[in-house]
C-alpha cells in the first residue's frame, strides 16, 4: 500500500519511522512545514519529519500553503494519507484523493484543538489515548476509526506522557492502515466534545491558590512555558502536599533542601526555583538571598 505522509514534529516523525519499519507499507511522498530559524542564532532548521524522509531517500514536500500541493500529491497516486501534527486543516481536493487518517492525542470528542496533552494532565485525567480517524474539512471532527487508551501515570510530567502516546499513535497508524478495510467508521457525538487552545507563555502564571491546580500546571507546563509567580519566578521542581486551608503563599515549613508552602486549598512542597534573568538554584539558596524564614510570604 502506498501512503503520503503528512507531518512535522518530533511526534509526526516517530509515526513516520513506524511506518517505514512495516514492509508492507511504501511511503511514497512526505509533506511537511517549511525549514525555520530556531534558536538564537535563528539557524535554519529542517523538521524531524524532513530529516527521517531524506535519510530513506524519500521525495519531500514542504509547501507554504496546502492549497498548492493538491496535484503533488494526486501524482503519488496513495493508497492512503497518513496525518500526523501537521499543522494545517487539509482541503476537500486534497481529502477525495484518498483517506486522510489523522492521528490525534486523545480519546475523541475530547480535547479537540491545539493542546490535548496538555489539557489531559491539566484536568488530572486518569487516561488518555490516541485517535485515528477520518479527516474531514473541520478540526478534529471527523469519523473514528480507532482508539488506543492508555493510562497516566500520577508522576508523569508533559514530555512522559508526549512519549507514551507518541509511541501508541506510530502503532495505531499501522494497525489502522493494514486493516482499514475491516474498520467501522462512527461519527462523533457531538455534544460530548470539548476544545483546547493553543498553550500560551501567560498561561504559566500561578498563584497560591489551589495545590492541586498549580501541580497539575507543573506537569502540563514543564518544560515550556514552565510555571512561575508573578514576579517572575519560575518554580522548577515542586511536590503537592497535605490537605488543609492556609495562608496564601507562607512558607510552612523549610528543611534541609525543600520548603512547603501553602495554599488557600493545600500545600506544595518547592526543591528548585528561577529567579528572572537567573540560573536556576535550590530554593533554599533562594531564601537565602532574599532573607526569607518560616512564616514568611514567599516572594
């Protein structure tokens, strides 16, 4: 069977490499984003996607605008359109040249949209899952083919879960392909569906407020855009803690390399911290500089 591939990040090219370990599978063609200056020194750097397709010395495709590629890809002549992270809806032209199956990270209806990781640690989900289904011109609207689940762990942070399903979705890619002839397609109850947007650095702004939101916000948030105070101070590695109802912000309790502080609902346990425009350092290095003590408002 041959497939166009479609894809950009590190998540888009585990699935391709998936696809190229199944002999029965032929990629024909990989579309991907353009080049981009990463960096401060703004190189010019390829996608992972590119670099996987040029290694297996596969025809790649990285238009601007996909309404420009619809002929590229009907010369392929695929069996099937493989999506993964692509970053861009695909046009009807495109979607009647073959089935497009999508991947998505997470158990549709749910967490349609930009950030569905995201969105499943910042809920405190128990599982999550990876979704193929049939693209349509809408986001993340289309016809459910498969569903893989998986569980979350309690001490995953973002980028354990990001490889967990990573994983799952190269599988469900090729479980799906080989045997979509077998497959049902059922639609999506709508009224179930919920949206994630696209994470920005503001929504990294925690307060004392709720233990449990600023622990889920750590796992969610880390590495990018990370969690920090309102002055600016980024907390790096942090614990939840008790129960209880406490004075926003009091340093609770310091010991030898960590400090517990509480919440209007809970406490955190804080090991490292980040000033602005500093490195990072253990939190007890920080209340040194600042001359802060138990009882203090950490600051």
């Amino acid at each position: 069977m041959k497939i166009v591939f479609m894809g950009t990040p590190e998540y888009a090219d585990e699935i391709l490499k998936e696809i190229l370990n199944e002999e029965s599978l032929d990629v024909v063609g990989v579309f991907t984003q353009p080049d981009r200056p990463v960096g401060r020194k703004q190189i010019m750097t390829p996608p992972p996607v590119k670099t996987t397709a040029e290694k297996f010395e596969i025809p790649v495709f990285q238009p601007e605008k996909l309404r420009e590629i619809a002929d590229e890809v009907r010369n392929l002549n695929p069996d099937f359109l493989v999506v993964g992270a692509y970053g861009q809806i695909l046009s009807r032209e495109i979607l009647d040249i073959a089935p497009a199956i999508n991947l998505h990270t997470s158990i549709l209806p749910l967490y349609r949209g930009a950030s569905p990781i995201q969105q499943a640690l910042l809920n405190g989900d128990l599982e999550t899952g990876v979704t193929a289904m049939l693209m349509n011109e809408e986001l993340d609207e289309g016809d459910i083919l498969k569903i893989s689940k998986i569980d979350i762990d309690k001490t995953w942070l973002l980028e354990d879960l990001y490889q967990n399903l990573t994983k799952l979705a190269g599988k469900l890619a090729v479980e799906t392909v080989k045997d979509f002839q077998n497959l049902r397609p059922h639609r999506q109850k709508t009224e179930d569906a919920t949206y994630c947007k696209k994470i920005k650095k503001s929504d990294g702004e925690v307060s004392f407020k709720s233990a449990t939101e600023i622990h889920r916000k750590w796992r969610a948030f880390t590495p990018w855009p990370s969690i920090y105070l309102e002055n600016g101070l980024k907390l790096l590695d942090i614990g939840i803690s008790e129960n209880g109802n406490f004075r926003e912000g009091e340093i609770l309790e310091v010991s030898e390399n960590e400090i517990r502080v509480g919440c209007l609902d809970g406490s955190i346990t804080i090991r490292e911290v980040q000033p602005k425009s500093k490195k990072r350092m253990g939190i007890i290095s920080y209340l040194n500089g600042k001359r802060l003590k138990q009882g203090d408002i950490l600051w």
